[in-house]
C-alpha cells in the first residue's frame, strides 16, 4: 500500500478519510496506490464516453485497471458542507462497500477483465450514492 500526497489542503477543506482509516480497511492489499488530491475535483476518463450524471461532489473512486493495478483516489471537501456523521458513515459503511468491491475484483479470473473498473463515491445532499462504470 503506498499514499501519495498531491496538495495541501486549506483550513476549509478535509478528506473524508484518514490514513489510519484506510490501514485498517486494506492493511491486506500491498498493490495499492492511494492518491490523496491528485486532483481538485473529479473528471471521467475520456474513454468512458456513457457514465451516470453526477450532481453531487465526488468524495473518491476506486480503480481496478487491465493490467490489475488497484488505486484509491480522495478528492477534497468544503468542511462547511461535510458533517461529522457523514465521516463515520463513510469510515464505517462507505469503507467497507470499497473494500468489497476491490475484493470481488481481485477474486475475477483473468479472462474476466474486459476493461477499467470504476467504483464513484459521490455526496449528495446528506447521503453517499455509489456508481459502479466499466469502460475500455
């Protein structure tokens, strides 16, 4: 597992996980690239041309590439927008369903690999929508 660090962030902005957080959930997967503010917001990949609309802030995503290399990426909050509760949800719930997801990955066979995997975290209005989106 290997965090990278692209940005500080402001006195008004926080992740919705921690480190320590995500030792606890995939301490396990030793391929893991977990990128914390690789970009301000989140874009989808151009060759994902059909994707849900998004409204909502994307918090983080999950990718599991052809060639079965893993990556988190964290994407930062306006603290003002992002309540306590919500953090636990996400560190308690939302951690757990990625956890699961890069597992039921892991577990395909190769010939099952068709393309990019991609699993979007998105907050909106109080609540975490999940958006599962397989591109080539």
């Amino acid at each position: 597992m290997r965090f990278k660090y692209y940005r500080n962030l402001n006195q008004h902005e926080t992740y919705v996980t921690t480190k320590k957080q995500l030792k606890n959930h995939f301490s396990s997967l030793t391929d893991l690239d977990i990128l914390f503010g690789l970009t301000r917001q989140f874009e989808w990949d151009s060759r994902c041309p059909q994707h849900p609309k998004i409204t909502g802030l994307v918090v983080a995503e999950a990718s599991v590439h052809r060639d079965r290399t893993l990556d988190l990426s964290f994407f930062p909050i306006a603290r003002n927008t992002y309540s306590e509760v919500a953090y636990e949800e996400f560190n308690h719930d939302i951690l757990a369903d990625l956890q699961r997801w890069v597992g039921e990955q892991i577990e395909k066979p190769d010939t099952a690999i068709v393309g990019v995997e991609q699993l979007v975290v998105e907050w909106v209005e109080n609540k975490y929508l999940l958006h599962h989106v397989t591109f080539l």
